[in-house]
C-alpha cells in the first residue's frame, strides 16, 4: 500500500521473502493472502482517489480481500460468463458463478472480475455479506486444504458505482500486475519446496 495512504510500501523482494516464509511453515496461510495483494495493487493502479482512500482505509483497519476471479467450463481464462449490468441509477448488478475463489471464505471484501455491457473486463468490491453473494465452502482438492478455494456465487448482487474499477486499463500499457502475481505464487512453490 502507497506510504501517502498510510502503507508501508515495502519493496516486491521484501512482499516476496514474507510469502516464502509463510509458506515454508504453511502453504495455505501463505496462499490465502496472494489475492489480497494483487487486488490492492488493481486499487493503487486503477482506483480514483477516492476509491484509494476508502480501501486503503479499510485495509488499515484490517479487512482482507479475497477473489472471485476464475470459471470452471470455459475455453480459457479470460472467457468470463460473470456480467456487470448498470443500473438506471449508476449502480450495478452482478450475477455469475466463480471457482477456485481463493480465501473468499476468510475475507471481508471480494473481489470479483466481471465483464460489463461493453465486454471490457472490470473488477466489482463486493462486501463477503453483500445480500444476493454465496461462499460455498466446497473446495476438495488435494493440497492446501484450508485455503477456502471454493464456489461464489452472485444472483443479481447490488454494486455502487464506486465500488467497481475499470481493470481493462491495467493492460493498455507497460504494467507488471501479472508479474506481481506471479512473483507470490513463486515465493509460494519455493516456500512449499
């Protein structure tokens, strides 16, 4: 998080050898926060100020992020079904169902990528008690077990507008989101190893 929000703004090497660390003594602990990361990273790159200052904020008092990011069933993973629809009033409605969502469990907010009327792609902040949202605690795969990595679901979820960010332009120019996401998951594996 920027220091000028009252982060620590810690190198990515420093961010790195923490995962590592957690994740020799505990390869879920240390999987469980990867997304919380990368999407304040969405926020410091895509936020308005006022959305930076609101999350910011919010992570300062201790609420976590999660994700609801993939689909099972599609032809690759940027063919999201997930479909943010604007309302009258500005707002939005979020409907779809994700998997392997991460720590969604054990947050407060989560992230969920949706594509919106005009197909860019964009993620919605939905509170883990927004009415409409379900986190099935379904996930049985082998490894990491406690990492909550289950189903979301969205039936026509409310979303204020201020609360949704064009992650599209993340793309549009030189950027290393998908670098620091990597760079976890590697802390992670050498963790693990």
């Amino acid at each position: 998080m920027p220091a000028e929000y009252g982060g620590a703004d810690v190198r990515q090497e420093t961010l790195a050898e923490i995962f590592r660390l957690l994740a020799s003594a505990d390869a879920s602990l240390a999987q469980i926060p990867q997304s919380h990361f990368v999407y304040a990273n969405v926020i410091r790159r895509q936020g308005t100020a006022e959305q930076r200052k609101f999350f910011f904020g919010e992570i300062l008092a201790g609420r976590r992020f999660g994700n609801a990011q993939s689909e099972a069933g599609t032809k690759h993973v940027q063919d999201m079904r997930t479909r943010l629809e604007r309302r009258p009033d500005g707002s939005f409605t979020l409907t779809g169902v994700k998997h392997y969502s991460t720590g969604a469990l054990f947050t407060h907010w989560i992230p969920v990528l949706a594509r919106a009327e005009d197909d860019n792609l964009h993620v919605a902040y939905v509170p883990h008690d927004a009415p409409g949202l379900t986190v099935v605690d379904d996930w049985d795969g082998m490894g990491q077990r406690t990492t909550a990595s289950g189903t979301v679901r969205l039936d026509a979820v409310l979303v204020p507008a201020d609360r949704v960010l064009p992650h599209h332009l993340t793309f549009h120019g030189p950027q290393l989101h998908g670098a620091l996401a990597q760079l976890l998951h590697t802390a992670i594996d050498v963790g693990i190893a």
